[in-house]
C-alpha cells in the first residue's frame, strides 16, 4: 500500500527525518507514535504532497484512493450533509453528468455505475456518520456557517470517513470530540474495511483500532506489530537490553582507559595502550536509556479542609437570567473526591465547572465553599490567552509575587529547566505551554484542582505525567476529559451532565458505554421514557408475536447476542490469565487479548445492527 525508503526532511536546516524508511500493507491500522515535535505530522504531510523531500521516495500502491481530514471546509449555507455527500467525488460527477446527458445508452451507463457504488444509500449513510460524530437530526439540514469551528472539523472529518479511501490518514481525529463520540468513532476505525494510519495520544483509542505501531523518533522510523500496549511493552523490553548493553559497554571502555592512563607512558606497554586507544575511538556508543526521559511533575500537597469544601445547593446555572443550562443542582465535593464529568459538548460540563471555580454566580441557589478553600482552574482555552513574547520565569513571577529563586523551584518541580524557562513562551510545544499553566494554577498548593480538559496538546509521555501527579495529589479533582484512560486511571466518581441535570452515574465507564449504545438505540426506535409504555405482559405478547412474523430476523439477533456472550466469557478469561502470565508468554496473550477486543467490538456492532433491524421490522 505505502513504501517510505530512506527519505530525509529539513525545516530551516533542522533534520526532522533522516534516511527513514518503513512501509505499510493493505488493510493494516497503523497507530503513528512518537513525543510531540518528532515528526508525526510532518511524515502525514510528505505523504500527502504537502511538503516536498529533501531526498528519498514515498510511493502510495497504483490505483488506491488516498483521504485525510480537509481544512477548507466551506463557510456559507451549504448544508451539513451536502458537505459530507461531496466528499465522494465519483458520486457527485455522476449525478451532475446526468442532469445534462442526452445519450440513452450512456445514461444508462451513469445510472448502472450509481447503483454499483450504492449512490441512493448514500445519504442514510452520511447521516449515520453525522449522528455518531454528535450531529441531531435536525442539524443535518443546517448551513454550515451556523457550526463553530470545532464542529465543522467534526464535518470534515464526516466527510473523510464517507469517503471511505483505500488509505485514510487521520491526525489527531479526537481533538474536537467528546467522549460520546469517540467511542463511535472507536467502534467505527475498529471495523474500518481498508488500509487506516492514525496519529494519536489517545491509547485506548490507538490500543481498540491498531494492530501496527511506527514510533518516530530521533529522525528515524521503527515498525512494531501490535496495538499500543504491546508496542509500548516490546520498546521497554528493548531499552532496558540498550541500557545494560550501555552499562556494559561503559564499564568495557572505563577498563580500557584505565590501561592506556596507567601505562602510555610505558615504554614496555606503549603498543598495548596505543591499540586499546584505537579500540577506544572505534567503539561503536550504545545510546543511554536516560532515566529522566519521561516528563515528571508534581502538585504542592494542601492542608486538610474539614467536608464538605463545595455545596451546590439546588442551583439554576446559565449565563442569561431566565434561561438556564442546568437546573436545581444539588451537588457537594470532599477533599478526596476525584469527579469526572460526563456527557455530550454542549451539555454544560464546562458551564458547571466555572460555577464551581467562581467565574459564575448561579441564577438561583447557592454556592457554598470552605472559607480557606483555594481552587486552581485549568481551561482549555488558556494557553491561546499565554503572551507568547513573555518567558515561563516572567510570567510565573507576576503569578506569585515571590522572588525569582522561589519561581524556578516551582517551575522545577514542573519539569521545567533553567534554559527552558528562560525561552519565550512562543517556543514551547503545547504540552510545555499546559505545564506551564499547570504551574500557574497549582503554585500556592490549591485544595480543588478543576481541569477542562487538561489533555489537549499533550503527548504520551506528558499525559501519564499528569495521571501520575494527580494520583500523587491529596486534594480535590474534578475533571473534565475526551480521554477514558484518564479518566478510568484518575477518577472514582461520574457525574452525567445531561438534559438540563447533573446527577451520580452509578457505574464505570464500561457502563457508561453500554448507557450510550442503549441511548443510541431508543433514539433509533423512537422511543420516549417519558411515554408510559405497555405493561410487561403485552410487551411479552407482542415480542412472542413479533418472533412468528420475523423469525429470521430475531434468529439473526439471538446469534449475535450469544457470540458477544462468549467472547465476553473469553476476554475475562484471558484477563484472568494476563494477571499470571509473565515474559513471552504474557506477550502472546497481551496480542491475544488485542485481537479479542476487536472481535468484541466487531461483534458487538454486529449485535446493535441485528437487534435494531428486528426491532424495526
């Protein structure tokens, strides 16, 4: 499908890649990998065309179509779905030439093609789509221009899925999403039928839709086989080999200076030493393995505040009187509470946590919090609000109001160097900018840290960063997150954001994404709770009575149900044994239980589709 082979790229004289070479085979899912500033999406754009060489060859297999996300998506009244139906070009063309074809036999040639390729379920197909990235129905048939620009990038993105390329390149596609979303859009990569490469910080989105892994990393381009998981168990298996084989080598080249100090003077000896010196400068250095080399920080410690530190006592929250987002909320917070917020974007996750960090009064109701209560915020957006001209130190120091030397110690315990915070912020990556701000909000040890999410520009190695100093951290959390390993890793409380309300979600996010799929599946069916619905009797009498009519249908559901039954039986077994199992024999299960996972997810689909079928008979 795509062969790299030793190409080399330069920004402004700056190697980025050099002599790197990999390739990828048809219908694999290749997760692209590496710390933020490697290269991952510079290699995207030499694929594409966008940038050019410097050297080497990147060929893309004859006769295979190529899709990515679009940044140019129109901003005018053209419709939502009518966006997402351009996108198949060879469907527009032949609707287009039909309007002015005159010849019988042609077309009868366009109408022939249309059918092949399915052009009339189109439509229901985009809708699909569209619902499962976060669109309503109604929304379907708005403009555009209507959508901020987070929205038209789940449009775009639309669009590329409709495509459906043989090779679809997707940078980051999770960053404009909500939860709700990319666990369809999971489900979705999961079954993908074609060739897939994604760059993503997301691991168990890279984990549930990979089965390839190409790490960039220092110029160079390394292929693993696996999901995340196992690429990231196989690499530290891998330089944990390099560091002994550096502690070897070192101590082999400390023995061989030894003798050439101690005996170079040495008539007797001169030969020997000068032959070891050459050994010396021909010794080939094994990198290594730094044990710094992952992003460490960590939050100040606060006192202990006496429970509750916040109350929310049946409050209307919005931001115009009158008309509130969330209503007669009834909420508190302890200091060892670790809440995640649940729900769809727009629901009012981010509107509840301005309320809690006083950038809100309620409508109606109270707030109430501990006297000595001091809270540190951390919005998604405040990195764009950063003076870009400032240096970390300068803008520390007017934050605290302490002299330098205290700033750099709490700027150190941020990973933060004295080189890196003297640069202006305008040179740092987005996860340095987001520890920077983490430093911010955390330098007088708050007992309430509220995140929003807090993981936007943040790679790998700083995302389990923050999953550790937070677990570290003996306050409060209350986070808002697109990214379930965070949240599963971080959080013991769920709080659903949904309809107007917020209430305790009893159950994991496990839970949380069956919740969805039911959701999901009364929309299809139209279903309203607030209905009063038959009694259990007649819903027994009509299912029976349903059976006779379809039995296919309904033998179709059964079998599907009971193969997500087994396989679910299967995935808690090999989870038992993963807890025993140790080297290459915890290896193997690690790719089985990876395998399983998409077979459950496949099956799983399978089951929606079949029962919603029945249920629509």
């Amino acid at each position: 499908m795509l062969t790299v082979s030793n190409i080399t790229y330069r920004i402004g004289g700056r190697l980025i890649l050099e002599n790197a070479t990999c390739a990828v085979q048809d219908n694999w899912k290749v997760g692209v990998v590496g710390p933020n500033g490697a290269g991952k999406s510079t290699l995207f754009k030499l694929i594409t065309g966008e940038l050019h060489l410097d050297s080497g060859t990147i060929t893309l297999a004859e006769r295979r179509t190529r899709g990515e996300v679009k940044q140019d998506i129109p901003d005018d009244d053209t419709q939502l779905i009518d966006i997402v139906l351009a996108a198949d070009t060879e469907r527009t063309a032949l609707f287009k030439q039909a309007e002015t074809e005159e010849d019988p036999y042609k077309i009868g040639d366009i109408y022939t093609r249309l059918e092949e390729i399915d052009a009339y379920a189109a439509p229901a197909r985009a809708a699909t789509i569209l619902a499962g990235l976060g669109f309503k129905e109604e929304q379907l048939t708005q403009p555009i221009s209507a959508f901020s620009g987070g929205w038209r990038m789940r449009v775009a993105l639309a669009a590329a899925l409709f495509q459906q390329p043989d090779f679809l390149l997707l940078d980051e596609p999770t960053n404009h999403l909500d939860l709700e979303a990319i666990m369809w859009l999971e489900n979705y990569l999961a079954n993908y039928p074609k060739t897939l490469m994604i760059i993503s910080h997301d691991r168990e989105l890279l984990d549930k839709c990979i089965d390839h892994v190409i790490h960039v990393e220092n110029k160079k381009l390394t292929a693993y086989t696996g999901n995340y998981s196992t690429f990231e168990r196989e690499r530290a298996e891998k330089l944990i080999g390099q560091q002994k084989a550096h502690e070897k080598q070192t101590a082999q080249r400390a023995k061989m200076q030894a003798f050439v100090d101690r005996f170079k003077a040495k008539a007797s000896k001169a030969r020997q030493a000068q032959s070891r010196m050459k050994a010396l400068e021909k010794m080939d250095i094994v990198d290594a393995v730094m044990a710094d080399r992952t992003v460490k920080f960590t939050f100040p410690q606060p006192e202990e505040l006496s429970p509750p530190i916040v109350t929310i006592n049946h409050a209307d929250i919005g931001y115009t009187a009158g008309k509130p987002i969330l209503t007669n909320i009834h909420e508190r917070i302890d200091m060892d509470d670790r809440i995640a917020l649940l729900g769809a974007n727009g629901n009012g996750k981010s509107t509840l946590i301005k309320l809690i960090a006083g950038k809100l009064e309620p409508l109606k109701g109270d707030l109430l919090t501990s006297n000595k209560l001091r809270i540190g915020y951390f919005s998604q957006h405040q990195t764009e609000e950063l003076d870009v001209t400032d240096t970390p130190v300068s803008a520390m120091m007017r934050v605290m109001k302490k002299p330098e030397t205290d700033v750099r110690g709490v700027l150190g315990r941020f990973g933060f160097s004295k080189p890196l915070s003297d640069n202006t912020i305008k040179s740092l990556s987005g996860g340095e900018k987001a520890r920077l701000l983490f430093a911010m909000i955390a330098h007088n040890a708050p007992h309430l840290l509220l995140l929003d999410e807090p993981t936007n520009h943040l790679d790998m190695d700083t995302r389990e960063a923050l999953v550790q100093a937070l677990n570290s951290y003996t306050g409060a959390v209350v986070i808002v997150s697109h990214d379930p390993s965070m949240i599963e890793r971080v959080a013991d409380r769920l709080w659903l954001v949904a309809d107007g309300k917020v209430n305790d979600f009893d159950g994991d996010l496990e839970a949380y994404r069956q919740h969805i799929i039911e959701q999901r599946r009364n929309e299809r069916r139209g279903g309203n709770k607030a209905e009063k619905g038959p009694s259990k009797k007649e819903q027994k009498a009509a299912l029976a009575e349903k059976k006779k009519q379809h039995p296919a249908l309904w033998e179709a559901a059964e079998q599907a149900e009971k193969r997500v039954t087994l396989l679910t039986r299967q995935k808690n077994q090999l989870e038992d044994d993963l807890t025993r199992a140790t080297g290459k024999d915890a290896q193997e299960l690690q790719f089985s239980h990876g395998k399983l996972l998409k077979e459950l997810d496949a099956a799983e689909a399978d089951w929606l589709e079949a029962q919603t079928a029945f249920d629509n008979a």
